[in-house]
C-alpha cells in the first residue's frame, strides 16, 4: 500500500507512477494521521543533515559543502552573526576582513 502522501501523477510525462503530493492541499485531519509530529524549520534542517551524514553529529558540524543551501543552518539554529548581517547593513570592507582566495 502506498503512503497517504503519494498519489498518482497527474501528468503524462510521468506514466502514472506515484509523486508525491503537495503539502500545501494535505488538511490537517491527514497530517494528525499521518504525521502527527513534524519537524519544521531548523529542526527539519538538522534532521535532514544528520541523516545526509548518516546520523553522525560530527560529520555534520565538519561539513565542508559550503555550497549546501542548508550549510549554515546545519547546527540547528540561525548564526547570530548572520542573524545580524540579515537585519543590518553591510560594514565597510576592512584590511582584516575574509576573503575569498583561491
Ligand atoms: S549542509 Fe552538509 S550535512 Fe547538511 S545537507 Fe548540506 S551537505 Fe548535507
């Protein structure tokens, strides 16, 4: 039996395999069913690098695909430091500031 968040394609291309569906429609009454505790936010992107890992903490905090859209968050919180630089204007570059070098 198929899981409840997969549904058959709708599109041709694809020839009727099951996709999964938008979570988006799913109502709440199936979420309670189905997955009545989710992960949301920085907890869905830990757990998602633990298991990119395969569960080992310290492989997930050397990581070194900086490239990863989920590498900053991959502790399981917001950086303060990028907090701030979000919420604030760029600084004046300075002597001492990083760089990238190849
Ligand atoms: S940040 Fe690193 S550990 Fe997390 S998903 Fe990306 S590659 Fe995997």
């Amino acid at each position: 039996m198929a899981h409840p968040f997969l549904a058959p394609s709708p599109y041709e291309a694809d020839g009727g395999h099951l996709i999964g569906r938008d979570p988006r429609t799913i109502p709440a009454h199936e979420w309670r069913a189905v997955m009545p505790d989710p992960l949301v936010g920085l907890a869905a992107i830990r757990a998602k690098c633990l298991d990119c890992c395969g569960g080992n903490a310290a492989e997930v905090r050397k990581c070194v695909c900086v490239a990863c859209p989920l590498w900053p968050l991959r502790m399981g919180s917001q950086p303060a430091g990028m907090r701030v630089a979000r919420q604030t204007a760029p600084e004046p570059a300075t002597a001492d500031a990083p760089t990238l070098t190849e």
